[in-house]
C-alpha cells in the first residue's frame, strides 16, 4: 500500500459533474491499494498521516500535524 500526500488550502473530487467531497485547509491524500493488502496496514498509513508534521507552526517551522491545526483530510 503506498500514499501520495499533498498539503492543499482546498481540494474537491467532482465525478460526472457531482462534487463528491470537497475540503479547505487540509491534505489530499491518494491511496495505492493492491491485492494483499490489509487492514492492519491501512490502519497503520492513516495514523502515520494524522501525525505527520508537515503544517507551519508560528516560528514557520514545519512542525505541526494535520490535528493540531483544525484540518481535514480527502482521501
């Protein structure tokens, strides 16, 4: 299983011109899962992702994670 993580300020997913979810402040995050795959695995990316700290903090250091700043993610 792998993952692509972008920090956005919006995204949205529009399917046959129906806005299926959208977001502000957060992260896209596309998932690659195969055959195999477990739920355990699954499990494990999604709190990897809610911890990683890839948001500024006030000194504008990278050092604040999804929760800590009120986001959302799209996946």
């Amino acid at each position: 299983m792998k993952t692509l993580i972008q920090r956005v300020s919006e995204a949205s997913l529009v399917v046959d011109d129906d806005t299926i979810g959208q977001i502000g402040n957060g992260l896209l995050v596309l998932v690659c899962a195969m055959q195999g795959d477990t739920d355990e695995q699954a499990e494990f990316l999604a709190r990897k992702v809610a911890k990683l700290r890839i948001f500024e903090d006030e000194q504008g250091k990278m050092n604040r994670s999804i929760q800590d700043v009120g986001g959302v993610a799209l996946v």
